[in-house]
C-alpha cells in the first residue's frame, strides 16, 4: 500500500512542485496538498485564515490518515505542521533564516513559532549551507537536519553553445521589489550609453512589471528588453540556452533552483554578494559577486564578464560539473525519498 503525505504550502510554487514530483516519482508516495486560499494582498484576511488552519489542517489528518506531513517555510506552514498532530513531520526552510524582513513587526513572533517548528520536526530540510548556518545558531538539533538542495532535471537543463558577439542576458527572477530588477535595468542603460550592444530576457511576472516597463523606456533601452511575462517552465530551458549570461541580484536567497538551472545551461551567472550566492559562487572564479544596488559596479563586471570570453568558458564548464554533482534531481529527490521511509520505519 502506497505510504500518503499531506502537504502544506503553496502547491503552484515551482520549488514546491519539485519536490512533490521528486517524492511522487522515487519514493512511490501519494500526496494531498493543503494550502492557505486568500492571497498575500489581504494581509488581515489571510492571518485571520491562518489562525484557523490548524482545525481544517486535524480534520484532513483525521480523515485521510497521511503517513507524514511536510511543509514549505518554518515560519508558516512549518509551525502547521508542528502544531498539526502528526505522528511524523519534515520542515522545509525556505529561505536563508525565513525570519524575513527583519523590520517585520511579527519577528519576535515568527522567531518562536520557527523555534517551535524546529524542536517538532522530525526531519529539516536545509537546501543549502547557509540555512544550516541560521539552523545551528538558533539551537537546532543538528541530527534532524539534511542539508542537500532538491537538485533540477538535466535532462532538461541542457548545456548549449552560444558564440554571440553581444551580451545576452536572461533574469529568471520573480518581479518583486526584493529581487532589484530596476538595478539590472540601470547597470544595462549604462551599458548603452557607453555604446555596448546586448538583449535581456526578462522572465516572469509580479507586482513590479509596469514599473520595470517604464524604466526601460525612461532609460532608452525598451528595444533591446524582452519582457515574456509567466511562461510555462517547459519554455524556460530553452530561454536560458539562447542566453550567456545569468543575472540575478535578490537583497536576501535561500537555494536558488533559478541559479542552478542557468549554471546547468550554460550561462555565466553574476549575481547579488549575499551569504545564499556565495555559497555557490566565487567572485571572478566561477561567476560574478556583486554589491546590492551597486550598478556601476554591475555594469564594470558585465563588461568585464565579456571582455574575458576564456575564463567565462572554462566557469561554464565548472559550473555544469557542480550541479551535475551537487544539485542532480534525479540522485538527491531519491536520497530525500529514501530518507522518508527510514523516518517512517523508525517512528512505526
């Protein structure tokens, strides 16, 4: 009989559909999502919703008999799950303490809740190293966490020659205010008055894409920005492959499945240098490391990245070594799967 999880999160996330999928195909599980209905613009409405979670969260347990529970975010449906009954639970956090922003009034509150999501658990996801950083400070037994990111599919993420003679850059990043597209939109303007040819891809939506539309006619480049707004992910390889160079300058990361994905296709990443980023990159090594909002900085090592075409070459061919050994859906999802069983044989 197939073993049954009860998933708490947003089910339409890619990062979440991952996952699922993962668990799904190597572990052989059945899986029911439950997620909050009222979206983040109604901050009162959705709170309100939250704190009646817990009886609708029971009720399902108690009807359908899940094997397990796992949740998305330690500050949110990490502490559902904690507070939810199940005999075996698994967190996820999400991002690099998932105590964000820090100039919340609620971070004393989402701070206790993740500290009794923590002691609850019994397995924590840390999808990279700077997570488990965050974990061992705040107290975490260290035994409950794996440290190993969901991994993406090669098959699809596949490396391609682009022998260009411009910059062509892709973003792949959610148009939020917190992942700076207007900086990569200014660095790029200075690049144009400096006469410097390139195209950029901007891929996906948010609340920021009017905005961002403006800016680039303000700044004279609206011909050479392609905004293709939410596509399929089954378009997304393909995008990146046409591409050569990767940016992405978010203020705070997690793991980025967005960065993994580039460095398996073959982009030259030149990203914000921040603890998420430096995991994985080293500044003028394997890619680039850039001060938040610093875009002339952004725009020296854009023209820098191209000028040295040899030691681009040789990052991209690091970088497809890396997440092949690092960050391979196929071996981590069934080691995650793999861990799974044992916790449910162990706490029979």
């Amino acid at each position: 009989m197939k073993r049954k999880i009860l998933f708490l999160g947003e089910s339409y996330r890619a990062d979440a559909i991952t996952w699922m999928k993962g668990l799904k195909e190597f572990g052989d599980f059945e899986i029911r999502t439950w997620e909050l209905q009222t979206s983040n613009n109604h901050r009162l409405k959705r709170i309100l919703e939250y704190f009646s979670a817990p009886l609708s969260i029971r009720k399902i347990i108690k009807k359908e008999k899940p094997d397990m529970v796992i949740a998305e975010r330690t500050t949110s449906y990490g502490f559902l799950a904690a507070i939810s009954g199940s005999k075996t639970i698994a967190i996820a956090q999400q991002g690099r303490t998932d105590l964000w922003p820090e100039s919340s009034l609620l971070y004393p509150f989402k701070k206790f809740i993740q500290k009794y999501a923590f002691k609850k658990a019994h397995l924590i996801h840390a999808w990279g190293p700077v997570m488990a950083i965050h974990m061992k400070a705040t107290g975490v037994d260290m035994n409950k966490v794996l440290v190993l990111p969901k991994g993406i599919d090669l098959s699809l993420f596949s490396p391609s020659t682009n022998n260009s003679n411009k910059i062509e850059a892709i973003v792949t990043r959610s148009l939020q205010p917190e992942y700076r597209h207007d900086s990569i939109l200014k660095s790029l303007g200075i690049l144009n008055q400096k006469g410097i040819d390139f195209s950029l891809t901007i891929v996906g939506d948010g609340t920021r894409l009017q905005f961002l539309k403006d800016l680039a006619k303000e700044l004279q480049i609206e011909n050479k920005v392609i905004f293709t707004g939410r596509i399929p992910n089954t378009e997304l390889p393909k995008l990146l492959q046409q591409s050569n160079i990767y940016i992405s300058m978010p203020i705070t990361e997690g793991v980025s499945a967005s960065l993994f994905e580039a460095m398996a296709s073959n982009c030259f990443p030149i990203v914000s240098d921040i603890p998420g980023n430096q995991s994985w990159i080293t500044h003028r090594e394997n890619g680039q490391l850039i001060e938040i909002d610093n875009i002339q900085m952004l725009a020296k090592e854009l023209i820098w990245s191209f000028e040295n075409p040899d030691l681009r070459n040789e990052a991209i061919i690091r970088n497809r070594k890396f997440v092949e050994e690092n960050a391979n859906y196929d071996i981590n999802m069934k080691v995650i799967s793999e861990k799974y069983h044992e916790l449910l044989t162990m706490r029979k």
